[in-house]
C-alpha cells in the first residue's frame, strides 16, 4: 500500500477519517453519553459510559473489528493479523471523563485507532499482528479514587481485587460492576499475558501549548513525567483576630502561603520539565475574625525523571521544615500518589519519528508529557510509545477543549504510516487479503 494513492487515509475511497474521528469525539461529548445535561461528565461504570460503550462497539463492528468487553469493562476491538491468534498492537487511551470535560481528552486516541483499522479493513490489508483497539474505563479517576484503574487490571498491576473501593455517594467497585454484569471476583482477569501484546500505540490532544506554539500539527512524546502528589497539613493556633498581637501568632494560612511561595519558587528555579502545584486548599475554623490554626493543601510535584521530581521534594520538605521551626507551627507531608516516570521505547519512538518525517516532510517534535496516560502504567505489559496531537491554546480539562480536524487527520496518516513501518520490522512482508 502506498499512502501517497489516496488524499486521505480514513478509508481507500478517501473519505476523511480525521473529520470523522473528531465528528464522533462531539457527539460522544453530550446525552446519553454524559451524564450531565449542561456539560460533559462520563465516569466509569456510569449510565453515560455503558451508552458510550454500546456506541463505540458498533463503530468497531463497522471499522471490521470483532468486539467484546474485558472483566474490568474496557471495550476492545479486534482486526486479526495474517495469522489467526497473532499477538497484538494495542491502540487505545480512554473513554471515561473528569467532570466539565473537553470532548477529546481520551476518546480521540480511541477514534483514532478506529480509523487505523477502517482504513486498514477497507484496503484488505493485514500484518504480521493483529490490531487490537481497548477503550480504557477510569484513567481519570473521577469517581473511584485511583487513576489508570482499568490500565492498570490490564497490565496486570492489580494482584487482587479491588475490595473496599467507594465512590463520593458511597457506592462500591463492586456495586457499580454488577450492574455492568461484571462481578469484582472477575475484576483480575482483565490482565493481558505479555506474549499476547507486542506493543501499546497511544495518541491524545498534547494538553498544552507547545505543539500550537511551534506551528506542528503532532508531536512524538519521549516519556511520562514522574509524578508525586501529597496532602500537607500546617497547624497553628486559632485565636481572636482582633486581640491575638502579631508577634504571638501561630497562623496556619501565613505559613501556608509562605509555604506555597517556596513551591513555587523551588520549580521555577528547578530544571526545565520540573512543576509543581497547590491545587486545593482548606482553612479552618475559616471565619473572617479567627486567626486560622490549620490549613491542608495538596502538591502535586512532576519532572520527566524521578531524580529531579525527588530532588525537588526534598528541597521543599527542608524548606517547610525551616518554615514550622521559625513560624512555630507544624507541617505534616503524606504522600498520596507515587508514579515513575514512563519512557517511551526508542525504537517505537524512532518509527513514530519516522512517521511524523514521512507524513509532515519535518523532523518530529519530541516533548516531554506532564500529565499522566495509560500510556505509563501500560509500559509495564508492553513496550509503548506515544504521538500528540495539537489543542487550541493548550486548553484540556475543559469544555473550550479544541482540535483541528487538518491535524487530527495528520495524526491518523503518522498512525497508519507508523504501523506500516512497524510491520516491517517484523522482517514480514504485509500481505493484501484475497479478494
């Protein structure tokens, strides 16, 4: 097959899949498939995600794939190789949402690996492996209280059950997947045996203004940031704000704001891929005349290595030691979440570079991803790599959330290309179904 045959690489009549990827993104971006009336919110084992589910699965019928529904309610088509039972490329990202959604965070990776495979079906061309595309269910985490939930059943990170899982309406894991038919006892069987998948394809909206910056329609990722994220908690002494002298203060919020300053200060003078964030903030007694005696903020500290992401933490963990010891106040720093940094695999990395040189006649832009993908936690079953797609302004988390379908359909022509130079280093020739 050659690429340069057709104008668009949706279909071999040339219908644009780009277009149709980022037409089937809107419409999944509003009810059934959302839960609210006035934006979008899908959360896993929702109302809206079961319709969203039943939706995608015909899509896959259609692209030419067989489908069906993993123990951990990820949806997964399959386009079966030259050989019966080949082990697989896996194209996925997510279909569940936060709360207030942009339409493509998540299920644009999924349209996308859709298309692959219509493409694909349409021109009556198989490869060395089969294509598999899975629509993840809780990447977000915005109803069960751990992120990649479903990503992580499938690589087989999850040795036992979920158990005591509930959401903010006290609802169980367990509660929710049986009226999914899905009973929790089952919830491991989800894990993919390592010789079953040779490699994770994942695309998505960059989620940031690098790619518009530079005028590049999609970006090559080179891995995941490390990520930590903690709950800190400073605690004064409430008193009087009207008799309580300044010098004899023990306020919470101060520290806490001079505590903030210094995590700002420390990631601005860090290395370049190091952020941090205060995200969430609480004051109590929160009176207009009471001196707050305690305050709980979370950090969220990121970096493309662990070295530099735990360096940082501990410049900010002597910094606020120093700053309880001179404010006299304590400060208590419990670590919530600890992600490792995901590289990419180099040599799928350097396919998808070639790819993106091939389709755009340009060097690839390489970028570091500061947000967290399934992408990370799947690179523990498969070697993965990962390809942006550029978004208005940066803008994700939100329903301004924007793509261009002229880039979208740039990303489907590295995809496609991508797999076909993949399938070359198989050292087998692709072969045309008989007709």
């Amino acid at each position: 097959m050659s690429l340069g045959t057709h104008p668009s690489h949706g279909s071999c009549s040339g219908e644009s899949g780009g277009m149709r990827a980022v037409a089937r993104c809107g419409l999944l971006a509003a009810p059934p498939y959302s839960q609210d009336e006035t934006g979008l919110f899908r959360p896993y084992l929702s109302a809206a995600h079961k319709a969203t589910l039943a939706t995608v699965a015909l899509w896959m019928q259609q692209a030419g794939m067989s489908v069906r529904q993993d123990a951990a309610g990820n949806i997964i088509g399959r386009y079966e190789g030259i050989r019966p039972n080949a082990p697989a490329l896996l194209i996925g990202s997510h279909l569940d949402s936060v709360r207030n959604a942009g339409s493509y965070d998540g299920p644009l990776g999924v349209m996308l690996g859709l298309e692959c495979v219509a493409y694909f079906a349409a021109c009556e061309e198989r490869f060395p492996f089969a294509l598999e595309v899975i629509g993840f269910g809780d990447e977000e985490g915005s109803r069960f209280p751990v992120s990649m939930l479903t990503s992580r059943a499938v690589a087989g990170l999850l040795p036992h059950a979920p158990q005591d899982m509930v959401d903010t309406q006290g609802v169980s894991l367990s509660q929710a997947l049986e009226q999914f038919g899905l009973p929790l006892r089952n919830f491991v069987q989800a894990a993919r045996p390592p010789q079953d998948i040779v490699a994770y394809l994942e695309a998505h909206i960059e989620q940031g203004p690098v790619l518009e910056a530079e005028g590049k329609a999609v970006g090559v990722v080179t891995g995941i940031a490390a990520q930590y994220r903690f709950l800190v908690r400073i605690t004064g002494f409430a008193g009087h704000a009207g008799t309580m002298p300044m010098s004899m203060r023990q306020d919470a919020l101060a520290a806490a704001a001079e505590a903030i300053l210094i995590i700002e200060q420390t990631a601005q003078q860090g290395a370049q891929d190091l952020v941090a964030t205060v995200g969430s903030l609480s004051v109590s007694p929160g009176a207009p005349n009471v001196v707050p005696g305690d305050v709980s903020f979370t950090l969220d500290v990121r970096a493309g290595t662990e070295a530099v992401r735990n360096a940082a933490v501990e410049q900010i963990r002597m910094a606020l030691a120093a700053l309880a010891r001179r404010r006299a106040v304590t400060v208590d720093i419990v670590q919530q979440q600890d992600l490792a940094s995901a590289p990419c695999d180099e040599a799928l990395t350097q396919h998808l570079g070639d790819a993106v040189r091939q389709v755009t006649q340009e060097p690839a832009r390489q970028l570091v991803s500061g947000a967290g993908h399934d992408a990370m936690v799947m690179a523990a079953l498969a070697p993965m790599c990962m390809l942006f797609v550029r978004c208005e302004k940066g803008i994700s988390h939100n329903p301004a959330e924007a793509v261009n379908s002229t880039d979208v359909e740039t990303a489907l022509q590295v995809m496609v290309r991508f797999i076909e130079n993949y399938a070359g280093s198989f050292g087998t020739k692709t072969e045309q179904m008989a007709g």
